[in-house]
C-alpha cells in the first residue's frame, strides 16, 4: 500500500508564506523522509527541505541531493550547526 500525504489531509495548497522549510528524519512511523520529501516535491518543487538521519541504508547525500532535498544531514548535530545549515538553505544553497 502506498502511503500518501492525502491520508493525512494535507492540503495541495500550502500557506503562502515568505519563506517555507522543511525538516524531517529518515526514519519515521507509517513514512520515510525520503517518501515525504518525494511526496512535498512533487506538490511543491521549490520547497526546501533538510533531511536528517543517523544511519540510512536507503538513502545518502548524493541520492537525497538528485531528488531535490536541500540538505543530507547526519546525526547527531549541534544547534549551532543545524542553524548554519538551515540559514543556508533559506538562502537558497546547497548543503
């Protein structure tokens, strides 16, 4: 069964805000990271999205930045990091 963003009535339509970012882990119940970001590229292919994980067999820098994430990020991370790496992508660079 493929699992879809519809199943938990996420509008096509997100909010218009100035700036959007999203941050997710690979591993998480019923959908990766990976599944989500597709899924938020394919309604939105501008959005920017920092995919965070600590060990993925699935998924690496080079595959997460072919399929328009923004940013492969490897846990643990300091805050100081992760703010560093967010400050980039808004400003519209890679990772």
């Amino acid at each position: 069964m493929r699992f879809t963003l519809k199943k938990h009535k996420c509008s096509s339509r997100p909010p218009k805000y100035k700036k959007m970012l999203v941050i997710t882990d690979m591993t998480m119940p019923q959908m990766t990271g990976e599944n989500l970001a597709g899924e938020l590229i394919r309604i939105k292919p501008d959005i920017p999205i920092i995919l965070c994980t600590g060990f993925s067999a699935s998924m690496d820098e080079k595959k997460a930045m072919d399929m328009g994430i923004r940013a492969f990020v490897s846990k643990p991370i300091l805050k100081r990091e992760l703010s560093e790496i967010i400050r980039k992508v808004l400003d519209g660079k890679k990772h």
